[in-house]
C-alpha cells in the first residue's frame, strides 16, 4: 500500500428526470484540484458507464435511484466527514502552535536566569515571535440540494452563462466540490511550511483523514 498517495480521483454522481445520470469527475493532486470530465448517460448499463465511474471516490447525488457504488468498485463519501476531519486537523494545528510558543516561553525564562556570565555555557534561547497560521474556516456546511447557496455564502461563483439547463445542479455542485478541496489543499501547505509542527502531522495529505483512509482502501481492492 502507499502510504501518503500523490494524486485521487473522484466522481460526481447526479440524476436528472428525463435525462439520465450525470457525472463530473475531479483529479486532486497535491498542488490543485481540476475538474476532468463531464459525462451524460441514460442508464448505468450505457456503454462507457463503468468505465467513467469505476475505482474512484464517490459524491453520490442520485440516492433515490437504482445506482449501487459496490457494483462499480466505488467508496462512496461525504462532505459531514471531509469538513469534520478539515476542523479537527486546523484545531490540533492551532493547539501544536500555542503549547510551541508556551515550551518556548518557559525555556526562555529559565535561560535568562541564568547569570549572564553563565549562558555562553549553555545553548542560547531565544524568545520565538511567529505568524499566525493561516487556516481556513471549517465552520460551514454543504447544502446537496442547492449548492448555489453554499457557493454564495463562501463568496465563490456560482453559475456561468450558456450551461444546459440538466447540467446546472451537477456544474455547481462540482465547482463547490473543487474548492472546498482546494481549501484543504491550503491549509496543508500552510502546515508544511511550519518546521515547528511534527514532520508527520504537517506532510501534505491530498485529503482529510477519512477521505483520505477511504482512497487508500480504493487503491487496495483494485
């Protein structure tokens, strides 16, 4: 197994009446998050279905229909967990940086007690002044049935001109799906720059925790 994968990818599954299902799918790599592919198909028995969809992570929006992720090597996930893990990760961050600063403050106070005479006999301290991090904000939630709203509320575009009417859900959706990853993706360069924070806990991890397991367990049953 790999342990810290460079590269996923992950589909989009949307139903639309009269339509079909639609997918879009996503490549995530370290650097950035680009959408691939837009595909429409009348059934999952159309050719080229399996093809677009198998072996990889799963939005699934088409709940109500007779879609099985387990017939097509898909692990389906979701954004409750994405965002929860997103939060836990930014609040240890915070959490490594003030107990840094405080072991700091203590180690700084014990050396300039000791007689100025004295100190060139011991390794010097000196009083740490870092930057914030700066982490985003977790505190959000993604709306499945209107993403517009989670769009405009985070202050990102949210329609463009000239898209098919059956694509509109999909197209949204999937711009929310890229930049929520992308903030991720932001926070954890942030933390890789840190030297102070544990080289393990700050390597960049193309996905949050469970995603993250998830892809691993794809990449096994293939």
């Amino acid at each position: 197994m790999c342990e810290n994968p460079k590269w996923a990818s992950l589909a989009i599954l949307d139903f639309h009446d009269g339509e079909g299902f639609l997918i879009e799918t996503l490549t995530i790599t370290e650097n950035n998050c680009t959408l691939s592919g837009a595909w429409s198909f009348k059934s999952v028995s159309a050719k080229d279905f399996k093809s677009v969809i198998s072996d990889r992570l799963l939005i699934n929006l088409a709940k109500q229909t007779s879609f099985k992720p387990r017939d097509f090597n898909c692990i389906e996930v979701s954004f409750t967990s994405f965002l929860a893990d997103a939060a836990e990760k930014a609040a240890q961050t915070n959490q490594m940086l003030e107990e840094y600063l405080s072991r700091n403050e203590k180690d700084y106070k014990n050396f300039m007690q000791i007689p100025p005479n004295e100190r060139k006999l011991v390794p010097k301290v000196v009083k740490k002044k870092l930057e914030p991090m700066y982490l985003n904000d977790w505190t959000f939630e993604v709306d499945e049935i209107n993403p517009q709203s989670t769009l405009i509320t985070l202050g990102k575009q949210d329609s463009i001109a000239g898209t098919p009417r059956e694509m509109v859900h999909l197209i949204q959706f999937s711009w929310l799906t890229k930049h929520i990853i992308e903030k991720w993706l932001s926070d954890e360069s942030e933390r890789s720059s840190k030297r102070y924070l544990d080289p393990t806990f700050a390597e960049i991890r193309i996905l949050p925790k469970t995603w993250f397991e998830e892809m691993q367990n794809l990449k096994i049953n293939r």
